[in-house]
C-alpha cells in the first residue's frame, strides 16, 4: 500500500506540481488549498505526512501546524517563501520536522519526506525509562511523572538517544549521526532549537536533565548518575 501524504497549498502551480512528483514518486497524494480544507483531510485522511505551507488563506500555517501536533504526531514538512531565520524557528517550535524554503526542487521535497518516513518507520519498538520519564518507541507515547507529554518527530528521536547515553556527553554530530542516521538537513545550530524545546517539555519542578556541556555538547543526567 502507498503512503498517503497530504499537500496543503494554497498556489495551485505549486501544490499540482508536487502532487505529480509525489506520485511519480510512488506515492499517493491529496491537496487541500486552505488551511481549513487542510485540516479537514488531514482529519478525514490520517495522512502518513503532510507537507505544509506556512501562508495559507482561512487558517494559517503556524496555527494549523500547532493544531494538528495537538491532535496527531504526523510528520509534517514545512514549506515557506520567508528566509527570515525566526520565520524557521516559529515553523520549528510550532511542531514542524522539518522545513523547504521556496523557491525549491520538488525532488528535494519527495527526498526529505522519504527520509522522516524512513526514521518514523526505523524506531525500534520498545519502551526506555529513565528517571521520571518513559517512551515508547512503538506508539511514541511520552511521560513525564506519569503525565503524558507531546513531542514533535525530531524531538521524540532526540529524547530516545539521551535516553540510550545516559550521562554521556554527546556532541551535535553525534546526536545527528545517532537521532537521524546522518539524513539531516536542517540549519547549523537547528539541532540546538530541537533541544532548547525538548527541555521545554520534559523539566519537572524546575529540574533539567539535558545539560549543555559548554564546548563540548549535551548530556542526559540520569538522577543516580
């Protein structure tokens, strides 16, 4: 069966242009033309990724973005004409995994939703506990003190390698190399953002357990270590 991805777009050139490649590509594909619409078939749909542009009529990007995260953990590949660097971030933040800056390839844009299926599809099924927190790599379930906590894609890959290197310092690389099997595209510094937001959601009573390393990187600091 072929992955569903779903292309909210509100330039018809360019939503048909990618829904051929996509399709060339072997996959099936949907458009939706506004943001409600978009909501709507991504509801309707449970598309496997959705590729998103940030200025769409009736309900814009970043907020349809931030709904979706809250209903679903669909990859969702974000799609701007900004090159502003706090226009990525606010895409980032809002649950995105990743972004493309127009004007693009589409062959760019069928690779990397090839390479967020394939680290979604690569999780190895299985539950880690440390401390105060727990994962589950099968239904990518989070708790923090029992509470369940939302992560984007990026940041849920993230949390499982500290998890995995308790009281190891890793560096950017090697969290890219580890997180990502080195098909990462994001930005110098993108990994920092991911991490900045991670610790965001996982600090229980002022307590952080992903350290910064000054110089060197992060570490995850278990409570016996």
């Amino acid at each position: 069966m072929s992955r569903m991805i779903l292309i909210v777009e509100d330039d018809t050139r360019i939503a048909n242009w990618l829904k051929i490649f996509f399709e060339e590509a072997g996959f099936t594909a949907e458009v939706a033309h506004d943001g409600r619409a978009g909501l709507n078939l991504a509801r309707a749909l449970a598309p496997d990724l959705i590729v998103l542009d940030l200025m769409l009529p009736h309900l814009d990007g970043i907020e349809l973005c931030r709904t979706l995260r809250r209903e679903s953990d669909v990859p969702i590949i974000m799609l701007t004409a900004r090159e502003a660097h706090s226009d990525r971030i606010t895409g980032l933040d809002s649950g995105a995994d990743d972004y493309v800056v127009k004007p693009f390839d589409p062959e760019e844009v069928v690779a990397r939703a090839r390479a967020v299926l394939r680290r979604v599809n690569d999780k190895v099924q299985q539950a880690l506990t440390c401390g105060n927190i727990t994962i589950d790599e099968t239904t990518r379930r989070v708790t923090v003190g029992e509470q369940p906590v939302h992560l984007s894609q990026a940041q849920f890959l993230l949390l499982a390698v500290f998890m995995r290197h308790p009281n190891q310092v890793l560096t950017r690389d090697q969290l890219i190399a580890l997180a990502f099997n080195n098909d990462y595209d994001g930005y110098d510094r993108a990994i920092d953002n991911h991490i900045l937001r991670l610790r965001r959601q996982i600090a229980v009573d002022g307590r952080q357990p992903i350290q910064t390393v000054y110089g060197a990187g992060y570490r995850f600091v278990t409570e016996d270590g």
